[in-house]
C-alpha cells in the first residue's frame, strides 16, 4: 500500500494526484513524442489545488476515445498562480512526469478498484481529481517501471 499525502473535506486519503489532459484542446501526445515528458500543469482554482504538494505522485490522463494514463511522475512544488491567457489567472503546478506506454482505462476497468475512481465517476470534473493509494497500486502496477514508492 502507498502512504496518504492527503485528504479530501470528505476525509477521503488521497494517495496521489491525477490531471486530465483533453487531445481536442492539445496534442499532449504529440508534445511527449518530441520531449518526453510535461514539467508543469494547470488546475482548477479550489482547495484542491492548495493540497497539491511537492513530492506527491502525479498521473495524466488523456480523454477521449484513447482514455488512460499517458505520463507519470511527482509534483516538484507547490501551485502557483499564473495568468493562463483566456482562462484567467489559474493555479499551475510544476512537475516531473514522464511518458509511459499508454494503460487505456479500459484495461483498468477490469480491476473493480478501479471503477469507483473519480475520473470514471466525475470524467467533468477539473484538475486535479485525487487517486486513492490503491487506485495508485492499480496504475503502477501496469507501467513498466512504478515511480513511486510503496510502504
């Protein structure tokens, strides 16, 4: 099992964080097939955004047709706010996540741990959405090489 980083106003433990990056608003795939990786990402103004902490895991997940986790890594520091141009000043936060083979929601969905996360339960709702240290098992457990320690 993974440690808790944190917990949500509902008590739920958060194990780590998971942002959405949607291919009709850009080609975060394409952006990783030249770099390699993404250093940073916006979020959604909220208290969410607050709990956000260097060290914790970060996962990103394409929408879409192609859904499922495309980079991971850590947060390197804490949300800072930005002008993001039409969005108006957001929360942006600095990370270290790297390009992985794809693990498409479908195959997560074959493990039931997985089908009560909140990128399938609340697939609208901002940046970031929070992974449960089991969810966060269920992810590292199809990428070739887990970046995050266990307990």
């Amino acid at each position: 099992m993974r440690p808790e980083v944190a917990h949500l106003r509902s008590g739920a433990p958060v194990g780590g964080w998971l942002c959405k990056a949607n291919p009709a608003v850009w080609d975060v795939e394409s952006h990783l097939a030249v770099h390699g990786r993404v250093d940073r990402w916006r979020l959604m103004r909220g208290y969410r955004a607050e709990l956000v902490a260097p060290g914790h895991p970060f996962v990103l997940w394409l929408t879409g047709p192609r859904a499922g986790v495309i980079a991971v890594g850590t947060v390197t520091g804490p949300a800072e706010v930005h002008d993001c141009g039409p969005a108006g000043p957001r929360p942006c936060c600095p990370v270290d996540a790297v390009a992985v083979a794809p693990v498409r929601k479908a195959t997560l969905l074959l493990d039931i741990g997985f089908q009560t996360s909140e990128v399938v339960r609340t697939p609208r709702s901002g940046n970031p959405l929070s992974l449960t240290p089991d969810e966060l098992d269920l992810i590292g457990d199809h990428l070739d090489h887990d970046p995050w320690p266990r307990s």
